[in-house]
C-alpha cells in the first residue's frame, strides 16, 4: 500500500478537557484549526495528549474525533506505545481499524528493557499492522534510547518502519542515524527548541507542542528550512526560542494548555493527575515568552 508522507510540521495535539472529560467538540474544532494553519499532520493521544491518564474507551474516542475532523486532509498519527507490548499490539490494532494513518509507538517506559528486548517489542508492533510505524526515543522520559543498531535492524525487517521521533535532545543522534539509514529512515524532531538544529544535518521535520498554539509560525519555519532558507528560518526560530523553551517550564502539556486556554483556543487549561495546574511562576515565564512574540 501506499504511505502517507509524514514530514514537515505535526503537531503533538492536547486533549482538551471540559469537566474532566474529553471535549469531544473542543478537540473537532483545535483540529480544523490546525489544518487551516497549514500544519502537515497531527498526533492525537501521545504524551502531549496526556493518554497515560485515558481509559482504553477515551483513547479511542480520541483517536476516532481526530480522524473525523481531520476529513483525510492531512495524515493522523496515532499514539499507540505502552510499556506492556500486548497493550501496544492492541492500541495499534485498534488505531488501525479505527482508519488512523500511521502509528507513533513510544520505547517502553519505567521496565528498562535490553535492545533485543526493544527489537523484540517493535517487532510485534510492527507485525500487528501494515502502516507506517514512528517509532519514539525518548529517554529522558523512558529511561532508556531506541538504539540505532535496533533501529537499523527495524527497518531492514519491516519496511513500514521508516520513521523515528527523535527526543534525545542531542544532534548527534540524527547524524548517526543518518550515517546508518541514509534516506531509509525519515527522522522528526522531538524538541521543538532543536527542530532547526535538526533539520541543518537531515531531518524532515518535527512532531511540535508548539504549533498547538503558534501553528502557522511553526510550519513556516520548518517550510523555510525545508527549502534550505536558513536565514528566514533562523529569524523564526530566534523569534520562537523563547516560547519554545517557556513550554517546558513545567511538565507537558500544562504550559501550553495553559497558554491555549488564555488565547481562547480549548475552552479550559485543565490537565489529568498527577499532572497539575500551572503555577504562578509558570504562569510568569508561558507570559514573558508570549510578550516576545
């Protein structure tokens, strides 16, 4: 079959809640406005969309609202990684009935599994559909790096795992997937505040917390980088940098939530426990930012 072409700017989409359950209209409408601010694509139930705190049955919903709204006008990416591979065989499987385009699966948290452990768990996942698999290193949150040697093993087995989101938060990493893979792996920024660093030596674009809130801004800093206009994507980046870093003054996704909920773009800030509520000095540095832009 033919796969979508997952590059360019992919927003990490929030789950807007209204008292305390998903907002399904909410979330219908973020993804239109997405789409009319030229973003490439969007990830619904990843770590930005809170989905350890979603029940199986709200993960879904999730995943379905954003496949509806988004119409097939740009690819959806569904979160499906879990630290138990029987639990991300059936989110996988799930996403795929539900008509979501490509999968973005997470290495395996908190259990700390060896790299045959990693290459065994991918390949389940991988066998349990026929759709483009992201896969997801992050190990400042996973505790362990999707090795490249696994990678590599990955994709020569399963051709449609031909992607990775890179959050290591080094640009080492993508050379030396680059230098391994070549044009066989496309990689996407994990970090938005690297997303430019990334793509000078050959990643294809980012999956952005950001561009939740700055859509537009984010996908043409990425369009000009795409077209090797460093110097207008530089002036964006410099323009964005602080945001970009303001986001993450507390833990994902309660900056930007807060940030959406004070332009009016989700009807409420809230977030799931154990995350909490911005704090004042939170509030301080997301305002700071906004006051640059």
């Amino acid at each position: 079959m033919k796969h979508p072409s997952l590059t360019g700017t992919i927003t990490a989409l929030v789950t807007p809640f209204s008292r305390g359950n998903v907002d399904v209209k909410g979330l219908s409408k973020l993804v239109k406005s997405q789409i009319r601010a030229g973003v490439t694509g969007l990830v619904p139930v990843g770590t930005t969309g809170e989905s350890p705190t979603l029940s199986h049955e709200e993960h879904l919903e999730v995943v379905q609202t954003v496949i509806s709204a988004a119409g097939g006008k740009v690819p959806v990416i569904a979160g499906t990684g879990s630290n138990s591979t029987r639990e991300a065989e059936a989110l996988t499987a799930r996403a795929h009935e539900a008509g979501a385009d490509a999968m973005l699966v997470v290495a395996p948290y908190y259990n700390k599994p060896s790299q045959r452990g990693l290459l065994n768990h991918f390949s389940r996942v991988a066998e349990s559909t026929d759709r483009p698999i992201v896969l997801y290193s992050i190990p400042g949150r996973c505790g362990i790096e999707i090795g490249v040697d696994t990678v590599a093993s990955l994709r020569a087995k399963y051709p449609h795992v031909c992607y990775i989101k890179e959050a290591g938060g080094t640009v080492d990493r993508v050379d030396q997937l680059k230098t391994a893979l070549g044009d066989d792996i496309v990689v996407l920024s994990g970090d938005d505040s690297l997303t430019l660093p990334f793509m000078s030596v050959g990643a294809e674009g980012v999956i952005s917390v950001a561009s939740n809130f700055v859509p537009r801004d984010v996908a043409k800093m990425v369009r000009a980088a795409a077209n090797n206009n460093y110097t207008q994507a530089r002036k964006l980046h410099r323009r964005l940098f602080p945001l970009f870093k303001a986001l993450f003054v507390e833990p994902n996704p309660v900056p930007v939530k807060w940030a959406m909920h004070q332009a009016e773009m989700i009807s409420s800030p809230d977030v799931r426990a154990p995350l909490c509520s911005l704090s004042a000095a939170g509030k301080r540095a997301v305002k700071a930012a906004l006051a640059t832009l």
